[in-house]
C-alpha cells in the first residue's frame, strides 16, 4: 500500500540516547520500510481499511504541547484524590499533572526517563513482533519520544487511582502523536489505573499509543479506559500485558469517540492461576469506525479468562470484534469464556464478529459465542404500551443492554462516569 503517511512520520525519525533504543528504532524502521502498512488482504485488518488513513500527510509532532492552553473543561470529573498524569498531544504536561508522593510508587514521563536515566526504560521497548498487522506498533517503536514509566514496589497497594489523560487539542496543522506506556507491579502489588481520552476541541489529528503491563506474582492490576476522543480524530492503541503466578488483571473498556479507533489487546497468562477478566463495550453512530482485536494466551496451567464484550451500531457506522483465545500445550486446567453480543440499530449499519478458540491441552474448559440482532420487538411493545415514547423506550433497552458490562466496575464514581457517557442527552446512545 502506497502510504504518504508512513513517508511523512519516518522522514527525520528522532536521535536515540543509547545504542539499544538506536538498534530497536532502526529495526522498526527497516521492517515499516519493507512492509509498509497492512490491507485488507491481511486476516488481521481484513474489516478495516487504512486506505484512507496512509494518504494522509500529517506533521510528528506539536512543537507547542508544552505550551497549549487547555480549558479547565476537560479535566472535570477526576477524583480529587487521585493522582493524575496528563498528556496533550501526546506529551506530558507537568503543569496539568498531580503526582504527590507516595510510598512505593514510581511515575516518570518517557521522556524524562530516556534524558536522565534510558535503561530504566528499556522494558517499554520489550515486544513481540506479529508482522505487518502490528505495522503501528513498529512505528511507534521507531518515533514515540514521550509517555509514562509507572512502577509499584512488591506488596504495595495504591489506595487511589491513578489517571492517564490524554487530551487531543487543535494545533497549527493536522498532525499524528506517538507515546508509548511501561506500568510494571511487583509481587503481590495493587494499582488501578483509569485511561482517558478526551477532546479540548476539534481536531482530526492520529493518535498512536502502546502500553505495556508486566503484572507481578500475586499482582492486580485494575484498568479503566473511557475513549471518548475527538469525532474526527483517529486513535490507535496497542496493549500487552503479562501476568505472572496468581496475577489478575481487570479490564473495562468503553469506546465511544473518535471517527476511526483501532484496539489491539494481548494478554499472556504468563503464570500458574492467572486471570483476566474483560468488560468492553462499542457505541457507535454516523460514519465512525471502531475495530477490537483481543488475543488471549493462555500459558500455564489453572489460568482464567472472562470476556465479555458488547457492540451498538447506529446510522452508517461499523463495528469489528475479533476475539481469539489460544489453550497452549500444559496449559492444563484453563477456564476461559468468551461471549460477544452486538446490537445494530440501523439498516445501514454494520457489525463483524469474530470469536476463536484453538485448544491445545487437555482437561480445560471453554466457551464462546457471538450474536447480532436487533432490539427486541416484544420489550419495545411493552415499553410502548406503558405509555413510553418509541424513541425513549429504544433508548431505554439500548442502555440497559450496554450497562450490564459495567455492573461491577469499582469504585462506584468511575461506574458512574462510564454510565454517564453512554446515556443522558450527550451520550454516546443518544440519537
């Protein structure tokens, strides 16, 4: 695919401080440069097409994040207590920060930690390879210049959450971010991290992310993401996480932003007695796009997964769910449950779902299923019959059908606020 994109984000790629971030962004350029970016001939992107994205032109980065003002509106509804990391246009702002200090608990931006101290951030650049469908990830490998590094010291529990906001603001030019995120908790550590993305005002800019979770012995890792981005803006985001012995990472996921989104989830269930548990929803109207890829690997042996993940599609919008799940050999003992439920609410509208389970051990339980329909006609009916407008009972259902993913997202505030997002006048089901 002939990619204006890749020519303008890879033109000048940044000076490395050490030679293995020099020898890790040279390789990624050597393999952008050789394969370029995926089709829809690739089984991974076979839904979803970057023909429009890669003849884009779009500046590497705002020499101004820095310094762009940003409206007190968009950081409203963050905890008070919580500690806060924000970023604008992908570079982290101190000054919009709140970083107290606290016992146990590491965070430093990605640039800070390449300027004074590169080796601390080598295990941010740790990842496997999948080949031309993880084209952006290589591309981040080869450009991303800032993010976060967040350390828990063994056996520490964070009380408050953390939040990572990443804020899109209109520059002098439409122009495509890269940072990347390394969050390591040590044995028998605790940590909840919520992951914003929010708006200051229109822009269609590309936002490419990649964090990275390394979850200790014993570890749980509670991880929130509330995507409400810009409706032009396009946002691409890989997550890896490995867990070891008895680790547990918790996942809930709402994509409701944003004309074009991408997620590309990998876990490793690294260790013995591992969980994952996984809530996501989609909701979506007009001509956005909203692509999900989960692949989960199951390693070791007694290991457990929980999925569950809903779709809305409204108007000309189009949703992708592909969930993958892979039973290694020994990985005997393993539980895992995969269930995708879809809604479209318009003709013209369009979901694709694909669940897949390859097992290779013996002595495990497995499941999964995937379903599109519409709204049932029997309960519009009965909501009809009690005097509720047809629009209002639409909503009505549409809503509770998302919300049961988010019935046990704790504390109860961020419950609210992912709630919040799908109802209510501006809500992503709003029609």
């Amino acid at each position: 695919m002939e990619a204006p994109l890749l020519d303008a984000l890879t033109a000048d790629p940044p000076a490395a401080a050490v030679p293995w971030l020099g020898e890790a962004r040279e390789a990624a350029l050597d393999a952008l440069r050789r394969d370029g970016l995926p089709d829809t001939r690739v089984e991974a992107w076979k839904y979803t097409s970057l023909r429009a994205l890669a003849q884009r032109r779009l500046l590497r980065d705002d020499a101004s994040a820095a310094s762009r003002p940003i409206g007190a509106h968009v950081l409203e509804g963050i905890d008070a207590q919580a500690l806060r990391m924000v970023f604008v246009n992908g570079r982290y702002r101190a000054d919009l920060s709140q970083l107290p200090d606290a016992e146990g608990l590491s965070l430093r931006s990605l640039a800070d930690t390449l300027a004074h101290d590169p080796d601390a951030a080598r295990g941010a650049f740790v990842q496997r390879d999948g080949g031309i469908a993880e084209a952006f990830a290589r591309l981040n490998t080869a450009t991303a210049v800032d993010g976060a590094i967040l350390r828990v010291a063994a056996g520490v529990q964070i009380p408050a959450p953390l939040e990572i906001v990443w804020i899109g603001a209109p520059a002098e030019a439409d122009l495509a971010w890269h940072a990347r995120v390394l969050i390591e908790l040590g044995a028998g550590a605790s940590l909840a991290v919520v992951e914003r993305h929010v708006a200051e005002a229109a822009h269609a800019h590309l936002g490419n992310l990649l964090v990275r979770c390394v979850v200790g012995a014993g570890a749980t890792l509670a991880w929130s993401t509330l995507q409400d981005a810009a409706p032009g803006s396009s946002l691409i985001r890989r997550s890896e996480a490995t867990l070891a012995e008895a680790a547990q990472l918790h996942l809930h996921t709402l994509e409701a932003g944003a004309q074009f989104v991408r997620h590309d989830l990998a876990v490793d269930l690294a260790g013995d007695r591992a969980r994952l548990v996984s809530r996501g929803v989609f909701a979506l109207r007009g001509r956005q796009h909203a692509d999900t890829h989960l692949d989960v690997r199951h390693l070791a042996r007694d290991t457990t997964c929980d999925l569950v993940w809903r779709g809305v599609a409204d108007e000309r919008s189009r949703g992708v769910f592909h969930g993958a799940i892979t039973i290694a050999p020994g990985a005997d003992g393993s539980d895992a449950q995969l269930s995708n439920k879809n809604l479209l609410l318009s003709p013209n509208a369009e979901i694709d779902t694909q669940p897949v389970l390859e097992i290779h051990a013996d002595e495990v339980k497995a499941a999964h299923g995937a379903t599109v329909g519409q709204l049932d006609e029997r309960a519009l009916f009965y909501l009809r019959s009690r005097g509720i407008p047809a629009e209002d009972a639409r909503m009505l259902l549409t809503q509770a059908f998302c919300a049961a993913v988010f019935a046990e997202v704790e504390p109860a505030p961020l419950r609210e606020r992912l709630l919040a997002r799908l109802g209510g006048p501006d809500g992503a089901l709003a029609s």
